[in-house]
C-alpha cells in the first residue's frame, strides 16, 4: 500500500534526527570492571621460638601481645611443622616447596669464609615464583642458603632487596660489626663487636652485673633490620610485595638491649648467671631467662610495628600476614631455661630432633575479610606448603613447578572444606640421623640412622598423636599395619643425597 506524501516525509525526519544524535553523541567505551590489586604478602619467621612460647599457644612468662592479637584476628594452627629440625633445611623447604627427602639443602653445612652451601640457580624459589607475578620481593633478616655472590645469594634467588645476615654464624651476635645491604657491607657502630662465642675474663667475679658488660653492643641488629623492613613497605605501597622477615630473635646469644629487661628483672625471677662454664656455648648473660624473655619481647613489637604500618597505609585489608618459626626451641638447657618457660609444652625433644618439640611450631595466618578472626585449625601442614599456598591465594596466571611436594591449605583458610593430606614426610641426616611420617593420627619415627651398623629392619617407633602428644608410648606393635606404610613412605620418599646421605639407607 504506498504511504502518502505526509507520511514518508514524517519517516524521513525520524530517521534524520537518529542518525545527528549518534553522530553528535560522545563515544563511551564499554565497561569493565578493574581487576582488583593482588594481596601483599609478609612472612615473618622467628628462629628457634618454641610451640608455646607465644601467649596465643599458651605461654604464661613472656609477654607478646602483638602477636596474640595477631592470633586473635586470624587462623591458628596446632599442628603445623617446620621445614625441618635446624635452621637452613628447614628454610630450604619454604623456598622450594619440596620437602627434605627431595630437597637439595638437608643440613646445616657452612662455607667458609661465611655463609652455608648455596642452593642451585635451578631451584625456583617462592621469591621468584611471586617475582614474576610482578610483585616486588624483600628478605630481611637471616638468610642461610647461600654465600654472598653464590649462586644461593638472595639477590639471585629472587630477591629484589636484602638487608641482614647471609651466614647463620654471623647472627650468633646481635652486636656485629656489619649487616650485608644487598651486596654490600653496612658498617655498624659497634666498636668492638661483640662476639657470639667467648666467655667471661679469666679474672671477672661471676656474680658482678659488670662483668658482663662487654657482651652489651651499641647498635642492635635486629632494629637496622626492622627499620630496613618497614622502609621497604613504604617504598612499595603501591604495588604488590612479598616481604621475607625471617628474624634471627630468639636464637642465642642472649644479646638484648637493657631497656628491654626491665620489665623482667621487676618480676624478681631467680635467675642465676649463665657463665658458659666449660667454655663452651655462646656468650655469658647475668641474667639469662629475664634475656630470652624480653628477646621474645622485643620480637613480638618488631611484629607490631609491621602491623601498624600496614594499617596506617591503608594496606592491611589487602595483605596476608604469616608468622612461623624455622624450628623448635634450642636444646641449650643452661642458655635457655626451656623448662622454666615450658617452651614446648607437653611436646616431647627440642631443636634438632624430628620428635614433636623439634619441628612442630606455632602458625598464625591473618588476611582479614577472608581468614575468619579467632579460628583454629588442626589440618597437618608444613613449610613445604606455601608455595603451592601463595600462588592459589594470589591467583597466579603462571603454572606452578613441577615435583613440588606441598599441598595449597588456601581451602582452609578461606574457611573451605579441605580433606586431611596423605601424609607429612621428614628426614633429617645429623643429631644421629632420623626419618619421621605423619598418617593421620599416627607418627612414625626412626632415630640413630648414622650408626656404622643398624639392625634389619630397621625399628620404627609409633605414637598415636592423638592420645599421646607426648610420643611417650610407643604402639608399634599394636599396629603393624600402619608400621608398614610408615617404612614405605619412608624408602619413597627419600630420594639420596651425595651431599647429605643417611648411612642406614644409602
């Protein structure tokens, strides 16, 4: 039917006027909504702290309100272990996320002049997992896995910013006479320095405050290194970081600054001398249990001040807080009264040993909006763990390494369900030589594996952890079952070592 003439020129018209409105209209893009920023990660690591030596795990002496807070507004774990049963294993297993039957560090081992066996180029570590995420990477503290310049160095393995001690023995003194600055030596106002070994002069009066003075320093480590972490957060505020804080307090010496006993010596404690009788240990402290208290002290508001900045940036609902430690509490007895304090609790053993007191060891983890305040949780996890971890919570666009060990525990500090894991698998070639596995509630132990001989097969010790936390009685026998899964996770999971062998089985 034609339309008339009216008609047509009213479409005309219509059609006329859309087309100036698009064409006067300003181009808007499409919508999308911003990824938001990735969480910061800081990872605080206390060397030699006990399971209980926090107030959040039951300690009645030392004082650590920050990190009882801390507890109190994320997760805690009761039975996390640590990479292994000293210092440079166990750090090894949180770099590499493989655990010591596979990993390339299995021991203290030193380098002279300073600094321990490196771990290889080859190995990615958790630093350069995240480095290349773009995030901005900082270790401040002890490192432990590499001489500087090695291939292990820090600034090789990942790290954009070092500022600390790369040699364990170096950190037996919290007066010395340098802290390394990425590659570089930062004199400190120590004049002398003090040593981390040596005893009392020949002629001091064990009992005279002031024959220990020359075990008291001027510039204290520990606060450069606390200093230097906290000007790494401001400088990074802007962008995602990982900041490493593995803090050399509380492994002996006893070195701490004198405004910081205070508080301690007002409680009256008897507390007797250390005075390194026999020559022996690290440097003599008068009042040794009011020292490695308010070390812990000490700690504890380094903590705080990290957790202060954190809110005052504006960066604490954005940032996964860790706080562990590398490994029980030191065996020194005369050093530090572990019994006095109950540093370990009901756990049986200490430092160096894969009993429950050696390696179990207090985990806190705070990410707030996401981790439920005040939660606990019995999982089983390890060192080996966080890196799988990280790259879940973090959302990394990279895949993760092969032959990793850990299992991501993201589920369960999300508040998701999570199965148990399979198994936890621990080796150990000095103190003796020792195997450990974890099935559920039962552990499985061999001890003394360096004996020039050892029995066929060898004997496996069995504590069911659930009713006996202690490791006190050994139900071996009454299991036989689990015995056997024990001894071939044992023989699966140890793959040799030229550099660290264990006699019995290599």
């Amino acid at each position: 039917m034609a339309h008339d003439p009216q008609s047509r020129e009213m479409t005309r018209l219509t059609v006329l006027a859309v087309l100036l409105l698009v064409l006067h209209s300003p181009i808007v893009p499409p919508v999308f909504a911003a990824k938001p920023r990735r969480p910061n990660v800081v990872f605080i690591m206390a060397d030699d702290l006990g399971y209980a030596e926090l107030g959040s795990y039951g300690q009645k002496k030392i004082r650590t309100p920050h990190l009882d807070r801390l507890a109190r507004q994320g997760m805690r774990f009761l039975r996390n272990y640590s990479g292994n049963a000293v210092c440079a294993p166990s750090r090894c297993v949180l770099m590499t996320g493989r655990h010591p039957g596979h990993a390339w560090i299995r021991s203290n081992s030193e380098v002279k002049p300073e600094g321990q066996r490196p771990i290889p180029d080859a190995e990615l570590t958790l630093a350069e997992l995240l480095k290349r995420e773009g995030y901005a990477t900082g270790a401040f503290g002890k490192w432990g896995l590499g001489a500087p310049g090695s291939e292990g160095d820090p600034l090789k393995q990942g790290f954009d910013r070092f500022f600390g001690y790369n040699c364990q023995r170096h950190a037996h003194s919290y007066y010395p006479s340098y802290l390394w600055s990425d590659d570089k030596r930062i004199a400190l106002n120590n004049r002398p320095p003090v040593p981390g070994h040596a005893g009392l002069a020949k002629s001091a009066d064990p009992l005279d405050p002031q024959s220990y003075a020359r075990f008291k320093g001027t510039d204290y480590a520990p606060d450069r290194i606390n200093h230097q972490a906290l000007q790494f957060i401001r400088k990074h505020k802007d962008r995602p970081f990982f900041l490493y804080y593995p803090t050399v307090i509380p492994h002996v010496a006893l070195h701490v600054p004198d405004e910081e006993l205070k508080p301690y010596l007002a409680l009256k404690w008897n507390d007797p001398p250390y005075t390194r009788e026999g020559g022996r240990g690290y440097t003599p402290h008068f009042t040794p249990r009011a020292a490695y208290a308010a070390m812990i002290s000490r700690m504890d508001r380094y903590v705080g001040r990290v957790l202060a900045l954190l809110k005052e940036l504006g960066l604490e609902e954005n940032t996964i807080v860790v706080f562990t430690s590398d490994n029980g509490t030191t065996l020194l007895k005369r050093e530090v009264d572990y019994d006095f304090f109950e540093s370990v609790g009901p756990l049986r053993a200490k430092k160096g040993s894969l009993y429950e007191g050696g390696v179990r060891v207090p985990l806190i983890v705070r990410w707030p909006g996401k981790i439920r305040p005040g939660s606990v949780s019995n999982l089983v996890t390890g060192f080996e763990d966080w890196v799988a971890t990280l790259h879940e919570l973090v959302d990394s666009a990279h895949d993760l390494p092969k032959g990793l060990d850990g299992i991501s525990i993201a589920p369960t500090l999300l508040g998701r369900r999570q199965l148990p894991r399979a198994f936890l698998y621990r080796e150990f070639p000095s103190y003796g030589g020792q195997q450990a596995v974890w099935i559920g509630r039962f552990k499985g132990v061999r001890q003394r594996m360096q004996r020039k001989t050892n029995p066929t097969p060898l004997k496996i010790e069995l504590y069911d952890l659930n009713a006996d936390i202690s490791e006190s009685r050994d139900v071996a026998a009454e299991h036989p079952d689990v015995v056997a899964q024990v001894r071939k996770l044992m023989a699966e999971q140890h793959r040799p070592s030229k550099l660290f062998p264990i006699r019995a089985i290599d």
